[in-house]
C-alpha cells in the first residue's frame, strides 16, 4: 500500500497571501488529521477529518480551514499568511475499525511552509 | 486533558549502549501511549505504542517501552545503540475516541562512535 503523500513538498509564501496543502491518506483510512511543527511549539494539533465532516479542532485561529472530500483525501488552507505561519505541515491518517481510539495514525513526510 | 514531558531534549549516547529517553504522561482518562521517530526532513514514524494489552511493549528496531501506572511513565529503551537511531524521538498521548495525539516536545537522540 502506497503511503500517506502530501503536495507540495516545499512552499514559500510572502505574508498575506494563502495557502492550500493537499493529503491522500492510504487506501482504506477515513480519518484524516493535520499538525503543525515548529521549533518553538512544537507539534500542535490543527483538525482531525471524519467522512467529510470535522470531527475534532486544535486551538487554532480561523485563518486555518481544511475539508475533506468523498474519497477522504483532504485539503487545508491558511488564509493570511504571517511570518508565524512558517513550519512544517504534516497529516496523518488512521484505519477504520471498531476499536478506532487506539488505532494509530500513519504521517505523511510534510509540507514545509516558508512565510517570507 | 492530556499532556506528555519529555525529560531532556538531548540526549548523547555511544554506539553500543543502552537508549533511555523518558516520557511521563497526565490523562484524566485511560490513555492510549506512543512513541513516534522523525529523521531529518520526513514525516513521523511510529515505533511502538501502548493500548493496555500489556505493559511492556515491543517496537521496531529493536526499540521496547514500559507502561508504568504509579508513575505515569512510558520510557523508551533499547539495549544497544545504533549509529541509524541518531534522530528525535516523540512521546505521544491519545484518551478517548478522538484521534488527536498530544505530543511532547521531543528528544533528540545523538549516537556518537
């Protein structure tokens, strides 16, 4: 089975401008999650997808969305981008099952946003 | 609410000794435990994880870890270190149905000749 992929691999952006990460989740996984990691905050939790709906939410501002689609692939979007913004992106997919709270999550290699 | 320390961000260790990096955890509920592996410029990479099937788990690599309830500790161990184990290492917690990992801040392991 084909891995977790994220697109674009490497980004750089000027603030206020936005921006979308794509992630395709391996084959057969639903839920879809995003987290920020930065040196200073390290790894943040942003939004977890389930079957095209948000089924849970960091403490993030609204400037950062994301969406799921029918085939669970999912996109994320930062509007208005600030210099803060700058950090790898990862996403993470987990595997159907009755026992899903222990499942674990499967992540992508990043998107490395740059905010000049 | 959860949260996960991570006793020293770095941690040295010469080729051929014994790996121990420290994670304590805080839940409100039974938690789920793991720890995940980050090389250079990739994503993360689970090694092992804890869902109360039994105490003492075995990862890859030859990586094990202790779940220790008295002292809400999971520390990470391996018995021989390897110059390819040179990486950070990430303690993470899950309670409840949502898929949400709390993570600790990490430990970067270095593995010197």
């Amino acid at each position: 089975k084909a891995g977790v992929t994220q697109t674009p691999r490497y980004l750089i952006k000027t603030r206020g401008q936005q921006v979308t990460l794509s992630c395709s989740p391996i084959s057969g996984h639903r839920s879809v999650s995003w987290y920020q990691q930065t040196p200073g905050q390290g790894l943040q939790f942003l939004f977890e997808y389930f079957s095209e709906t948000q089924r849970n939410k960091g403490n993030f501002p609204g400037r950062f969305s994301g969406r799921q689609f029918s085939n669970s692939r999912s996109e994320m979007n930062v509007s208005t981008l600030e210099l803060g913004d700058s950090a790898l992106y990862l996403c993470a997919s987990s595997p159907p099952g009755g026992l899903a709270d222990h499942n674990e999550q499967f992540f992508g290699p990043g998107t490395r946003l740059t905010v000049l | 609410a959860q949260s996960v320390t991570q006793l020293g961000s770095h941690v040295s260790v010469s080729e051929g000794a014994l790996v121990l990096l420290r994670c304590n955890y805080s839940s409100s509920v039974p938690p789920y435990l793991f720890w995940y592996v980050q090389y250079p410029n990739q994503g993360l990479q689970l090694l092992l994880k804890y869902t109360s099937a039994a105490t003492l788990v075995k990862g890859i690599n030859g990586f094990e870890a202790e779940f220790k309830k008295s002292e809400t500790s999971f520390h990470l161990t391996k018995p021989s270190a390897h110059m390819s184990d040179a990486a950070e290492y990430f303690c993470a917690v899950k309670a409840g149905t949502a898929s949400k990992l709390t993570f600790g801040t990490g430990t970067r392991l270095q593995v010197t000749l």
